[in-house]
C-alpha cells in the first residue's frame, strides 16, 4: 500500500529500528510505571527523562475506528475508501496505535452497534509489519478471531 | 463566584459580509472585510476608533492549508502594510496591521494569539476585569482561498514528519479523522448509529436559512430534505458532509468594555457573567481526544463555568454549541448538564432545541447551517439574541446564554446575560 513514508527524528528513532527488525516497541516510563506511544521527548504526565524503549506483546484491541472517504492526505486517497482504526496495547491504553487493518475493507466496518461485522470495537488485533521500502516496515494490526 | 461577573460586557458586535473564496480583490481581502467588522462593531456601540485601548486577535491563518500564492501587487497597495509581513492583511489579519489600517491611536495592548475566538475573548474579558483596558476590540478573520482545504502541506507530502510519522503514515486526515474516530466511540458507547443526527442536523440546516449574516441565506438558499442529509456523501464514516461546516472567507468582530462604560453606550449591555477555558491538551494521549478523556475535561470545564457565574443549566435559555463537525453538539450537550449522558442524540428533536423549543441550540444554524466562522457566530448570535435583536430567529424572553467554541477538551465557554447579576 503506498503511503507517506514515516521520517524517523532523534525521539522516535528506536521505534522506527525496532519495527525494521518486526519488532514493536513502546516508551516506557520508570517513574510511573507506564507505557507511552507516540514517543515524546519526556513521559507527558509526570516530565521523567529519559524514557526506555520496551517491546510490547504486539497484541491489542480496537478503541475506535473511522473510513476515510475524502482524506486531505494525498498519497492516501487512491486507496478510498480506507480503514483508520485506533488500536489500544493489551499492555496499557496510553499505548496508542493507528492502523489501516489489512486484510478487512471499508464495508467490514460497524459504526456503533448496528452490525455483525468483523471490525468493531473491542475487536483483538496482532501485529504485523508492512514494507514500505527496502528494509523499511511501518506496524500494522490485523483483527484475530 | 468570578471576581469579574457582570463587571465586564460586550457591547458592540460587528459582521462582514460571507464569500466562499477570496476573489482577489482589495476590497474583499481578509484585511479589507476585518476593518468592515471592526468598525461595525464601532458604530454598532458608537464609541470612535480613538477610545479603542487594546486590540487582541486571533489573526490566522490556519497555516498549510492553503497552497502559497503570489500576494498582488493592487491588494498590497490598498493597504498600509506591516513591515516585514507580506502575508498580514492576506491571510491573516493582525494587531498591528488593524491598528495602522483603521488609526487606532490609543491602544496600550495590542496582542495576538493562536487560540480561537473563544479563548481570545476570554483573554479579552480578562485584560478589561484586571483593569488594564477599558474597551478592547476582539477580532478573527478567516480565510479561503482557491484550492482544496487542507489538501497541501505536509498532507501532499510522499514522507510523513513530526506527528504525522503515527498519523498522516496511516492516512489519518487531521480533525475531522479525529472525530469521527471520537464519534464512532460516542455511537458504540450508547448503542446509536448515524442516522439518529439526522433531526440535529436538519434543525440546524434550516436554522441557518433563517440567519441572514450566514453563508446559506446569502448565496445557497436551498433546505436540505431527511433523504439527503441520510444520502449524503462520507467524509470520514460517521461523519458525512452535512455534518461538516462550509469553509468560507468572513471576519467577526466584539467590542468588549467594562459594565459602566458599556452602559453608557448605544446598545443594551450584554454582561459577561461568568467565563471558563478548556486546560490545553496535555498528558498520555492528550492528542487522541479519547471520548472519555474529554467527556471528563469537558465536564470539568462546564462545571468550572457554571461556578464562575453561580447559575446552574436549568437556568439557561440557549446555548450556542461548537459544531464544527456537527458531532461534537450531542457531547458537549451531555458534558454541559443539559441531559445524561447518552442521551443528547433523542434530546435533539425540534420541540426540545428548535428556536421554539424548550432549551433552544445554535438558533442561527451553528456553523454547520451558516458556514464555518470558527465560533464568531456563535458569540454573535448569543448577543443579537440576548438584545432581542434575532429577528425571525428571536428566542422569547431570552436572558441567559451559554457559549462554547473550540474542540473537546481544548474549548472556551462565556456564560452571557441580559442582567449583570
């Protein structure tokens, strides 16, 4: 799937060496315990530095999930209508993922509780890795029965 | 209770007229059309540009959402311009710009800020109650340009930087993304599916053909049927494009004063009685606007305002709902005690929130039915209401308001009254 590709920058350069090697990794707080993704410079809710990088199981649920029909992202839009979903870390819900949900399409979506389908919130997902260049995977979940 | 309830009110309100896009010409320029609202606004209250001690605005633009373009050389010329600044009386409107362009001689502040006019004219409520100025100009221009909104930048970009390496990598398209993702939560939460706005949608599609300062009334008087707000094409899904507001180019203007001089003025004071700002998203996932994260920021901000004026929401007679998407009307209904929630979705019906209704909700369209103004029109209007001054749109004995504008979490809420308390 063509994409904007990820540009790594001195806080989230781990997490983008991590996934080249297919591996999911998350900021990780000693001072509170806690986990944080997307990496920031200091832990957002108590300002401890530095924060260490830890794998995470790569497992996760849906926390909420939209189609985008008329993206303002470019790249994107040759790929209408698609999937964003929010995915919550089993390990922690200040691990915060996006994801296109491979494997699923626009109409697999329900919105509130008015369907069967397969991608709704609550739904368990697994990580997997997407190639978006020579040795270059960005992370994306793919809903597990 | 505020220190400053009822000290302070606004007492002169100004509009310029609504285009779609900027023409290019000097007299539509956002400069041209913020001195139009401004001196409304003057006039409106009949105090002369030399009484004016403080300028605040929020200027614009939203940066990058619009592709860069040459400024004209005709345009520049009609104006006096900020040395430096060849974008300021364009794209955005300043302090500085306004103060040279309309003469105003006598300010001791002139500030702009990011914030949107919610937050700005709190800021200016505060620099009046501590006394640093007597009557402040409130100003917010708006802008749009040819081009796709938003369809530049680093959206247009082959590589995503910054925050978008987790967000724009995936496709996430900005604030809309956000809160159809926020509201796809809301509809699960409380086992609703999108058609259950449809009667919100509707009510504030026709109010706004009622509104004649709004974009529908002036340029695309056409009701919008049941049929095809529920055909209506998706932006993002939940969110369909009848629940987005129309960009447009317009400028709204506020003059706001102590109590004592606004009583002196032309029209009827419209009292500031209690105010409250949204605490800027910070901490874990502070940029996710997870439902419950803001349903308990906004409750909090609610509660915080309904303190600073010591009344309560039984007591209100409208409210005036930030609605950019329309979305975000039936949280903030619920965060701001006006029903359960999990409710505000049957709470919308026409003999509940028309202006007829028990507690009428943006009476004037909202910026869904009258275009998007970024909350201009939803302090605009509570004032014109509070006056008596909505026409066919007047609230019966309407006497206090609430206003609120911005995102979750993020917003600003006024508490407006007929009376100082």
């Amino acid at each position: 799937m063509e994409r904007p590709i990820p540009i790594p920058d001195d806080v989230s350069k781990p997490f983008w060496e991590a996934a080249n090697e297919r591996r999911l990794v998350a900021q990780f707080c000693v001072a509170c315990s806690e986990w944080q993704h997307p990496p920031e410079r200091a832990c957002a809710e108590c300002g401890a530095t530095p924060l260490e990088f830890r794998e995470l199981s790569g497992a996760g649920t849906i926390y909420s999930v939209h189609v985008e029909h008329d993206s303002r992202v470019v790249v994107m839009q040759q790929h209408q209508p698609y999937i964003v979903a929010t995915v919550l870390a089993n390990e922690s819900p200040y691990a915060v993922f996006l994801t296109n949900l491979p494997g699923t399409s626009a109409g697999d979506v329900a919105f509130g509780k008015d369907g069967e389908q397969s991608v709704h919130i609550g739904a368990r997902v697994a990580v997997e890795f997407e190639e978006v260049g020579a040795g270059r995977f960005v992370p994306q979940f793919r809903v597990v029965s | 209770m505020w220190e400053g309830s009822g000290k302070v009110a606004i007492a002169g309100i100004g509009h310029s007229p609504t285009y779609r896009r900027w023409d290019e010409r000097a007299e539509t320029s956002l400069g041209a059309m913020a001195m139009d609202a401004v001196q409304a606004a003057l006039d409106d209250c009949g105090l002369e540009a030399d009484e004016v001690d403080g300028v605040v605005s929020a200027p614009g633009p939203l940066s990058g959402y619009w592709g860069p373009r040459p400024v004209l050389a005709a345009v520049k010329a009609a104006f006096q311009q900020t040395p430096g600044d060849a974008e300021d009386g364009i794209s955005k409107v300043t302090a500085e710009w306004l103060a040279r362009n309309l003469g105003l001689s006598a300010l001791q502040v002139a500030d702009n800020t990011a914030g949107m006019i919610g937050s700005v004219l709190n800021h200016a409520i505060e620099l009046v109650v501590s006394g640093r100025c007597k009557a402040v100009v409130v100003l917010r221009p708006l802008n749009n340009f040819a081009g796709r909104y938003g369809h530049y930048g680093a959206n247009a970009a082959a590589e995503a930087s910054g925050t978008g390496q987790f967000t724009t990598a995936y496709g996430h398209s900005g604030f809309v993304s956000t809160m159809a993702t926020f509201f796809t939560r809301y509809l699960w939460t409380y086992g609703k599916t999108h058609a259950d706005l449809a009667d919100l949608a509707l009510i504030e599609h026709a109010n706004g053909l009622l509104c004649d300062y709004g974009y529908f009334a002036q340029h695309a008087p056409e009701e919008l049927t049941r049929e095809q707000y529920l055909a209506g094409r998706w932006i993002a899904e939940p969110i369909n494009i009848y629940d987005c507001d129309l960009p447009m180019q317009v400028a709204g203007a506020f003059v706001v004063t102590t109590a004592e001089l606004a009583r002196d003025l032309r029209q009827h004071p419209v009292y500031v009685r209690g105010i409250a700002g949204g605490p800027r998203a910070r901490g874990r996932r502070a940029s996710m606007y997870a439902l419950e994260d803001a349903q308990a920021a906004d409750t909090a901000l609610a509660n915080r305002l309904w303190q600073s004026a010591g009344i309560g929401p039984l007591e209100v007679d409208f409210a005036n709902l930030y609605d950019a998407p329309l979305v975000l009307v039936p949280h903030l209904i619920e965060t701001f005690g006006f029903c359960k929630p999990g409710e505000a979705l049957e709470f919308c019906n026409p003999e509940q929130i028309g202006v007829g209704g028990v507690l009428p909700i943006n009476p004037w369209g909202g910026n869904v039915g009258a275009g998007r103004s970024h909350g201009i029109d939803h302090i605009y209007e509570a004032v014109l209401q509070l006056r008596g001054q909505a026409g066919g749109r007047q609230i019966r004995g309407a006497s206090v308001g609430v206003v609120h504008v911005g995102p979750p979490v993020n917003g600003a809420a006024q508490l407006l009254g007929v009376d100082a308390g």
